[in-house]
C-alpha cells in the first residue's frame, strides 16, 4: 500500500530524510506490509516488513550455524591423475598468502570471512536481547557497526570465484564437492534473507525506547 508523507511536522516530532532528494518531513506512520513514498520524488522512505524481529533472528542464528560449517570442513577435493587434494577457505586465503599476494589474502579474507562474521555476530548481539525483553551495552554502535559491514560481507563475490575456478579445472581433474561449499551456498541465501527481512526502522525504534 502506498503512503505519502506528509510536508509540515510539529515541534519535536520525529522526521525522516529522503534517500534521493533529501526531503525532510515528519516520520509516516504505517503498518506491517506497508510502504510510504517520498511526497517529492516518489522514492521509497520507509516500509515496515510484514515479518517480525523474530523471523529474522532465526533467519541470522541459522547463518552462524552454516558459517562454523562452511569454514571449518573440506570445501573442494580435487583428483589431478589420481593425486586428491582436498581445500577449505581457510587454505585459499593462505595459499593466497604464501605465494606473495598478500593484498589479495587480506581482501579475501576480509569480505568472505571477517566481514560476514562480524555482521551475523552483530545482528546476533542485538535482535536475541531485544528477544528477550532486554538491551546488552552498546547496542546501538553494534547496530551501527552492522549496517557499515553491510557492504563489505560480499560471499556472492566469493562464491563466483569458486565457480569460475571449477570451471576452469574442470577438463584438468575431478572434482568432489564437500560439505563446506553446500554450506557456504547456503549461507549466501541466508545471508541476502537475513538483510531482506530485517526492518532496521523497527530494530531502532526499540532501541531508543529501551532503557
């Protein structure tokens, strides 16, 4: 449903900016499932999920579990003349390193492990309280921290990698799939589910009224 947004606000009312034009205007009040749109430019402001904190909790504790199991077993055994050499994550950002491509390690290691760690630990940290009926301390710069790292946990770009690597041994060994990569696959749909869901208007509005 459409809402367009009011142009005056009273005093101390809490006001909303439009991403694209900047417009400044009273915050819309709507419901679950509904969407205001900029009264100027007809952006989009503000939309309310029709899911809860809840469903994107689970949505988030489902992405660490695949997140232990990505990174900590076998992601490609590959069978070169009848010599099997299995890889992790883990071992891809380090064979990266020991080769002299310190740059690109780093790079890897940051958008395809560190980034999204801390982004699910995040989230974790704020929505299982507010679950809960209580704040942990600094919520609100945890929060903040989850949306910059928002960005920078890039596993799609990972995922392509690995792909174009496979295709490009694929007429030079045999490849196995191990669990890691079911999991790694799996963690990249949770992931982009996880941001679809969550309302990070709603997640602030709790936090600015709890104590």
């Amino acid at each position: 449903m459409r809402h367009d947004a009011p142009g005056q606000a009273e005093p101390h009312e809490p006001l909303i900016a439009c991403h694209d034009c900047d417009l400044l205007y009273p915050m819309p009040s709507i419901r679950k499932g509904e969407k205001a749109f900029c009264p100027r430019c007809g952006a989009l402001v503000l939309e309310r999920k029709s899911h809860g904190i809840d469903y994107t909790l689970a949505l988030a504790l489902a992405c660490l579990v695949f997140f232990v199991e990505a990174n900590f077993n076998t992601l490609l055994s590959m069978n070169i003349s009848g010599r099997v050499q299995t890889g992790s994550i883990f071992s891809g950002v380090r064979e990266l390193y020991l080769q002299g491509y310190w740059e690109i390690a780093v790079l890897v290691f940051v958008v395809s492990i560190l980034a999204p760690l801390v982004k699910i630990l995040c989230l974790c940290y704020v929505l299982l309280p507010m679950k809960l009926k209580f704040r942990l301390p600094k919520s609100i710069q945890v929060f903040k921290y989850y949306e910059i790292l928002h960005p920078w946990a890039m596993t799609e770009v990972y995922m392509l990698g690995i792909l174009v690597a496979i295709v490009k041994l694929g007429d030079l060994a045999t490849i196995e799939f191990g669990l890691a990569f079911y999991s790694f696959v799996a963690l990249m749909i949770f992931i982009a589910a996880t941001d679809a869901s969550l309302d990070d208007h709603e997640v602030w509005e709790r936090l600015e009224a709890s104590p």
